[in-house]
C-alpha cells in the first residue's frame, strides 16, 4: 500500500500530490466528518467523495439544530448531508441523539413533569431515527456520559429528570424505533484517564446485564500529540475486550495542544505521526467481526473544530491533509501503518 503514495510536493513539510483513495487501504468503513457550509468548496467535496466512504455529521444533526423550542424538528441540514452521501455512495453515521452539553428550551419547560418529560424525550429519538431509517448504518445514542475522573455519570438534564436509566431509557427508544440500526455508545478522554475508561466499562457491563440494546462502543480520540505512546493500543484493547464492535470515532491529533499553545511545535511532528501510525495499527490489528469504522474529525487542517475558535497566530495542524488539499507525511505515514 506504501507503493501508492506519490511524490511529494508542497508547503512545510512536504506533502503528496495524486494517492490512491485512502478508502481503498481498509476493509473497514472510513470515516470522516463534515458540515453544510463546507459543501459548496469543490475541492472538499471532491475529496471527500474519493477518500471516504462514511460521512458523520459534525453538529447539524445534534439536538440543538434539530429540536426548535416548540418541540418541532428541522432536518433541513442533515438531509443536505445525508443526500450528497448517497450521491457519492456513502453511508452516513447518525451523531448523536443524547448529549449532555445540549437539551433546549422545549425540555428545560417539562422537566418539572416527570411523565410528560420521559414521553418527549422517548419521542424525539424516535422520531428523529425514524426520519433517516435506511439512511444511516449507526447512530451514536448517548454521547459523553462520564465523568473525566471516573467517579460517576456526568450531570445533566437528562440524569436530573429521569436519574441514571435516561441511558437505559435512550437505548430502549431508539431500539424500539429501528430495531435493525446499531447504537453506539461514545465517549472522549478514554486514552488518557484509565479510571475513565474503567467506569465507562463498567457502564457497558451494567448495560449489556440489563439486556440493553448496544452494539458499538465508540471512542472519539480527540488527543495532543504528546499522549504516551501505547495508550491508544491500550484503550482499543480494553474496549475490544468487551466482544462489541469498536468505532474509533473522532480521530484528530493536536499539535498545540502538545505545545501548550506554543508558536513553534515542530518538535512533536514525530510524535504525531507516532501516534497516527499507532491509532492506524492498533485498530487495524482487531478482529475483524469488531472493525466498525474508523473516523477522522476533519478533512483539511482548516476544516478542524481546533481551527474554528480562538485559533490565535498560528492553526493547529491536528488532520492528515495540508489546507491545500494534499496529503501530510503524517497523513503518509497513517496509512503505511493500516
């Protein structure tokens, strides 16, 4: 596969011109993730048509877009997605239906109703799953329900209302709404804190003892790149452990982060592609009945959530492709490891 990587041309360091689609390394789903406003740049959707073949939806299809404050649903987004997807014959990921961080007026005015309030939160996600039922070949149910240092479940709306078996609650609804669709529990951070990862583990646990609905364990891997080498490997192996599918779910690598925001973080480039070529191998190294995707947050440095928001002098540089559209070494050097 090595083979297929071309010459070099470029700006910093030096990236490849024509490669073969990165799609064609994997047997697996790869993923990437993507929003309306970058649908009308040629060369974002040229590439994403050639070196993709799943599409997540990077916010438009979260609860704060869908739900309006009167309880209606506006999908006018997440169809745009979802349609250039099947244009290209991709499939698409739904992301995500229970989030800590989002509710919204409409549920903020039932939470002191008890019945009112678990018979809207039920509808929505079956109302939203059945919009794109056929449509999507996975959605990511509850997102980010623990705790950074593993002590318990975040707080949140949801937990307030309906205690700890909203996550029950989600996975039951969403089952019942297509019964056929995997669900996907997601989380972040689970490389970094192990007493993250063993609460999260022992969610799972409690989970599947319940005979909740779940099928996929996502994590997103959002990381800097000065994360201990192993850590990745450690993490999948843990998840895998489990005997559910394994969904690396959100793979970016920050060099700013690793620099603490420095102007000058060339040092941790050979961390970085250490790093990718760790994620690349770890999860090519599952077994395969376990392999369900694996998902870069971003195409282009300068489509990167890091870029988006107080990105101060200088961007991040977390994804495999240059702004201009070409491959990184370490974007190289990714898919040598897969």
């Amino acid at each position: 596969m090595g083979a297929a990587l071309l010459s070099a041309c470029g700006r910093g360091e030096a990236a490849t011109g024509a490669i073969a689609p990165l799609k064609s390394h994997v047997p697996f789903p790869l993923g990437v993730c993507a929003m309306t406003a970058q649908m009308g740049d040629p060369q974002w959707a040229a590439m994403i048509a050639t070196h993709f073949d799943r599409i997540t939806p990077e916010w438009e299809m979260k609860m704060e877009y869908i739900l309006q404050p009167d309880g209606s649903l506006r999908f006018d987004a997440p169809d745009r997605i979802v349609q250039q997807a099947r244009n290209y014959g991709q499939s698409v990921l739904g992301h995500t239906l229970i989030w800590y961080a989002q509710d919204g007026d409409y549920f903020q005015k039932l939470k002191s109703q008890r019945q009112a309030f678990e018979a809207a939160y039920r509808a929505y996600i079956r109302d939203v799953m059945a919009h794109y039922i056929g449509y999507v070949d996975g959605w990511d149910v509850v997102n980010e329900p623990i705790l950074d240092d593993g002590s318990d479940l975040r707080d949140c709306l949801w937990r307030e209302v309906l205690g700890d078996d909203y996550i029950d609650i989600a996975y039951q609804a969403a089952h019942e709404a297509d019964p056929a669709c995997p669900l996907i529990l997601n989380d972040y951070n689970l490389e970094y804190y192990p007493a993250k990862r063993k609460r999260f583990l022992a969610l799972v646990e409690g989970m599947l003892k319940r005979g909740v609905p779940l099928q996929v364990l996502g994590t997103q891997t959002h990381i800097a790149a000065d994360l201990p080498r192993g850590a990745i490997r450690e993490t999948l192996r843990d998840l895998a452990a489990t005997g559910l599918k394994i969904h690396l779910s959100e793979l970016d690598i920050s060099l700013k982060e690793a620099a603490k925001n420095a102007l000058d973080f060339r040092n941790y480039r050979d961390a970085q592609r250490a790093l990718y070529e760790e994620a690349a191998e770890a999860y090519a190294a599952l077994p395969t009945a376990q392999q369900f995707g694996l998902t870069v947050w971003g195409l282009r440095d300068k489509d990167s959530w890091y870029n988006r928001k107080d990105k101060g002098l200088i961007a991040d540089e977390p994804l495999l492709f240059d702004d201009a559209g070409q491959l990184k070494p370490v974007g190289q050097a990714f898919v040598k490891a897969l």
